[in-house]
C-alpha cells in the first residue's frame, strides 16, 4: 500500500509570519551587522561624551557631568529602537502587516522524492528542487526549508496531517537536503 501524500497546508497570515520569524534561527550576518552598529554608535557616543565633558568643565561650567549622563541615555535610546532585537521585530511586524492587510492566503505545499510544489489558492505555485535547497532547519514544532541564503518557507509540524506525516517529512529533508540543522527548543 503506498503511502499518503506529504501534504502541508497553512495559513499566510500574520501569526503564522511571527510565528516563523521567532522560531528561524538567528543569522549571523544580521548578528554581525547589529555588533558593528553598536560599536560605531558606542564610539561616536563616548567621544562625544568626552569631548562635551571636558569643554564643559575647563569652561567652569557647573553642570559638566550632565553630559555623562544625557548623550549616553540619548544614544541608548537610539541604539534600542535602531538594533535591539525589539526594533528589528517591530520592523518585521510592520511589513508583515502590510504585506497581509489586502487578504490572507492559504497556502500548500506537497513533498515528494524530488522536491516540493508550493502553491497558493490565488493559482500561484511553483517546483522546488531538493539539490536546490541549501539548507534546512528542522526543529520540533516545524521546519524551514530555505530556497536561497535567506528566503525560507515555514512548515510548522501542525500544518502535516500528523505526526508520522511530519516524521516522514524529516527523513525526506534529511536525505536530500546536505546543510541540515537540528535545532532544540
């Protein structure tokens, strides 16, 4: 008896979004990119600071030390809301919630030995080539499937119609996909 098809079906909309963007691993670009951006911010803050501090002072002014307190605070607020993880999801959010404000559409995707088709009620779909996927994360709640360096697709596991389905899934993904992850938690 052969078995059922690898059929994922789900939601594109705004929770299923937020729900892959804080499940997707952290890339290290970003992560270096967010660490060279505080670093220049720190360094043009401190000299800054400094450079106000010691005019004030040698000017005799009595409130010198105010700027040790106030660029620091100005530049930590600029720091929050430009490179914390925070501003970085509220950015997403923001887009996500542009991208869904017209409809919210359903979405497919069906898996076999040679790769998936993803498909969209609107009739969009397209073939994805498992020797063209270079990487995949699989994780115990859903995995991504990436169709480049930074485009995925989420499947969260309650997508498949059951536990074996999403079992099966992972044996397909780890035997075609070479850069495979498994992430805990």
């Amino acid at each position: 008896m052969a078995e059922p098809e690898l059929r994922a079906e789900y939601t594109e909309d705004e929770a299923y979004f937020m729900e892959a963007y804080d499940r997707l691993p952290t890339d290290q670009r970003s992560r270096t990119r967010t660490q060279i951006g505080s670093v220049l911010l720190a360094g043009l803050c401190v000299s800054l600071t400094t450079f106000r501090t010691i005019s004030d002072r040698r000017a005799g002014d009595s409130l010198w030390w105010l700027s040790l307190v106030i660029v620091p605070a100005i530049f930590a607020v600029i720091w929050w809301f430009t490179f914390s993880t925070a501003a970085r999801r509220r950015v997403f959010l923001r887009g996500v919630r542009r991208h869904t404000a017209e409809t919210v559409h359903r979405g497919t995707a069906v898996f076999d030995e040679f790769g998936f088709v993803s498909s969209r009620e609107d009739g969009r779909s397209k073939t994805h080539l498992w020797k063209q996927v270079p990487r995949a994360v699989l994780r115990t709640d859903g995995c991504f499937v990436f169709i480049d360096e930074t485009t995925s697709f989420w499947f969260p596991r309650r997508a498949l119609k059951s536990a074996d389905c999403y079992a099966r899934l992972e044996v397909l993904i780890r035997s075609h996909v070479s850069n495979c992850e498994q992430v805990t938690g």
